[in-house]
C-alpha cells in the first residue's frame, strides 16, 4: 500500500491537546498517518502515490459506531413507534434474533455497514452476531473494521447460548482477527448480565483475560451488576458498560471510579422515552474521568446509522436536560464518536490523527450538497450541521472508500 496525501483541510486531530491546523495536511503510509502539521511546513516536492485536496474541508478521524444493531437493519422502522421499549423487544427484536438465517443477518450486516460507511463510521461494534461465520465472510467485502461479539444469552427460555457455544463463537472471531489483523477486533460480550448465566460470565472473563480483550454487555437492570461482573472475574477496567440510563447513579459512579467505560445509544434510548438527558449521567462520568462512547443503538424504533447526527443529538440532549451550556461542549460530542470511544473499545490506534494511528479520515465538506462554506469553529460545524450529508471522502487504512460521496471499486 502506498502513501496518501491529503492537503488544505482543517485537520481536526481529536488528540489530546484538542489540536485543529487550519491548512494543514495529513500523510498516510502503510495504512498508519506517518505525519500530519501546517501545510506551510510540507515539503515542495512531497511526493505522494494519491492526494487529495481538501480545501474548504473539515478532515476529522474515522467515527466510530460504539455499540451497533446490524441485524436489526432488517426490521428498520417497523414497528409502531408507540410501542414502548419493552413491547418493542417482545414483539419485533426477539422473533427477529430467532428467526435469524445466517444469510439474513449477513447481508443486513453488509448492509449496515456500507450505510455507516457513506456517513463517515470506519469502526463499527456489533456485540451480539449469532451467525459469526457467515456475517464475518461477508464484513470481509467490506473494509470497514468491525469489533466483533458474539450473542451470548443464557438464561432467557427463547435464545439460548451455551457457555461452550458461547466460547466457540468467541474463538471463530478470534481467527478471523488473526486473518484479518485490525479490521476485525474480538470482543467478550453477554447481552445482559442479570439475564446470564454465572457460567456463562466465568467462561467469557476467562477469554477475556487470556485475549485482553474488552467485555460488553447491556447493563441498568437491577442492583450490583458490576459486583457480579467482578465475581466472574472481569477486569472492570476492560468493561464496557451498555445502556447506561437504568443505572443506579451510586453503582454507574462506583464503575466509573474503577476504570469502567459506558457506551450509549441517543436514538434508542430518546426515541423509548428513556431519558437520556436526566438519567444518561455521560457527562458527569466523564468528568469522573471515565471513558464515554455513543452508539447506534437498535433500528426497530426511529434510528439513524449517521453518527455525527447521533453525537449532535446526545449533545443537545444533556444540554437542554440540564438547563446549562457548559455541561457538554462540540469536541466532547465528537470525541465521544472517535477519540474517547476508541479508548473505550480499547483500540489505541484509532480515534485520533496521531503518528502510527490507524489512517482512517473523514472529509467534510458542506458544498457537497450546495450548503454554505465552514466559517467559524470547525467542531461546531462537525457536531451540529455536519452528518451523512457532507461525507465527501472516506478513508480507510490509507485506502479511500468513498470519493465524492460514491462508493469507490476496490481494486
Ligand atoms: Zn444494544
């Protein structure tokens, strides 16, 4: 693979010290960003194997979907949105994972995936594949990296994992990572912990151990969830905990102090009138110093892949919710979609334009659809008006996927 130059952006670099360079230019080499800085300091007669101009652009890292529902792509806005959560999982995500063919989910996955792609997602976490073979041949046509668990639930009487099962499913994705190095990254997941059995959890914390791998699963439906994850033997600094909003604050706290990370889905959560405003605490736990990353969430109520458009919603939400500006700012949001959710998952190469990070970007560009130029504050425009819309490029591991808002022929 060969060197990709991308010149004349605002570079957006999500690092730690919050850095924008107005004209700047980012290098890729070997799929990594070998360098990036001030287009003034680029050498005359840089040579470079592909180059895009950037002008008038917003070049930010490659989003990241924390906590996806591919499968789900299949029953997209069916049900009524008048059903509550509950009745929405009994009547249309239950019989949906039952009914699952290894064929159907494989190419909602693909699916999924090439949409999440367009609006500017190159990592995806899907905690909860059934037909791990299948969908991972198929996520192989399609370079986007997937973070990759499989569906584990053991004590509910109608999808049924066995511990081994669970395990077998695990090492089929471990495999599949050793193939395909940094585009498929194993991850030890139960869809809730309360509802799972004690061996189940034992069995995964094992792996999960061995592997270093980060464990998932849906948190917020009783008391002491987190005491039971520890007792299986969970690193809690390698947990991430999903669907933050049933929480007790004092046990979401506790986590938080320990290391813990939290991802949570706005349009799942908002569209089941959940409250992520008042009971999503993500940016008090941030502040408490823990890891926060956003999702997509389930696709059977009103749902959106395009994660700008999440990150601006969770944004709004904790703002109005709490009757303060302050509370959250744009590079929280955007870091919640890149740099902190790469923390959460545990990827230290992705989320940020570093040197040796992964060369995964995202070209904004509002003329795209004939909308006015950035003027101000690059972040602000990312967060709140950019989105699926603006996508201009997408690159992936050095290798551009998406050119002008089509998808480009992978040779
Ligand atoms: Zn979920």
């Amino acid at each position: 693979m060969g060197k990709l130059l991308i010149k004349h952006g605002t570079i957006v670099s999500m690092s730690s010290e919050r850095g924008v360079i107005k004209d700047g230019y980012l290098l890729v080499e070997d799929g990594l960003i070998s360098e990036l800085g001030d287009v003034c300091d680029l050498p005359l007669l840089a040579s470079s194997d592909a180059l895009i101009d950037a002008d008038g652009s917003v070049v930010i890292p490659g989003i990241i979907d924390a906590h996806a529902h591919p499968a789900e792509y299949m029953i997209r806005e069916v049900a009524d949105e008048l059903l509550d959560g509950e009745a929405r999982v009994r009547r249309w995500i239950l019989p949906l994972y039952e009914n699952m063919t290894p064929d159907v989910e494989a190419m909602a996955t693909r699916m999924f995936l090439e949409e999440a792609a367009s609006c500017g997602t190159t990592v995806v976490a899907d905690p909860m594949m059934m037909n791990v073979g299948s969908v991972l041949e198929e996520v192989a046509k399609v370079n986007v990296r997937v973070v990759a668990g499989a569906l584990s639930w053991s004590l509910r009487d109608r999808i049924y994992t066995e511990p081994k099962d669970a395990l077998a499913a695990l090492r089929r994705i471990e495999d599949e990572s050793s193939r395909r190095r940094e585009m498929v990254i194993p991850l030890a997941s139960a869809v809730d912990v309360v509802n799972s059995s004690y061996e189940l959890l034992e069995t995964l914390a094992v792996e999960a151990n061995k592997k270093g791998l980060i464990f998932t699963s849906h948190f917020g439906f009783s008391r002491n969830e987190l005491d039971l994850v520890r007792k299986a033997g969970f690193d809690v600094e390698r947990v991430l905990i999903a669907r933050v909003v049933g929480m007790p604050v004092e046990d979401a706290v506790k986590a938080a102090g320990e290391g813990a990370g939290f991802v949570a889905c706005p349009y799942t959560c908002m569209s089941n009138g959940g409250g992520l405003g008042r009971r999503g605490m993500l940016p008090e736990l941030s502040q408490l110093g823990a890891r926060v990353a956003l999702g997509s969430g389930g696709l059977s109520s009103p749902g959106s892949t395009d994660m700008l458009r999440v990150a601006g919603l969770a944004a709004l939400a904790f703002k109005d919710s709490r009757f303060s500006t302050s509370v959250v700012d744009a590079w929280w949001a955007l870091s919640a979609v890149t740099a902190q959710a790469a923390d959460a998952l545990g990827l230290d190469k992705a989320g940020r334009f570093d040197e040796g990070s992964w060369g995964d970007a995202v070209i904004l560009d509002p003329r795209l659809r004939g909308s006015g130029s950035v003027v101000g504050d690059p972040l602000i425009y990312a967060v709140y008006r950019g989105g699926c819309h603006h996508v201009k490029h997408v690159i992936i591991g050095g290798r551009t996927i998406l050119e002008y808002g089509k998808f480009v022929k992978q040779r």
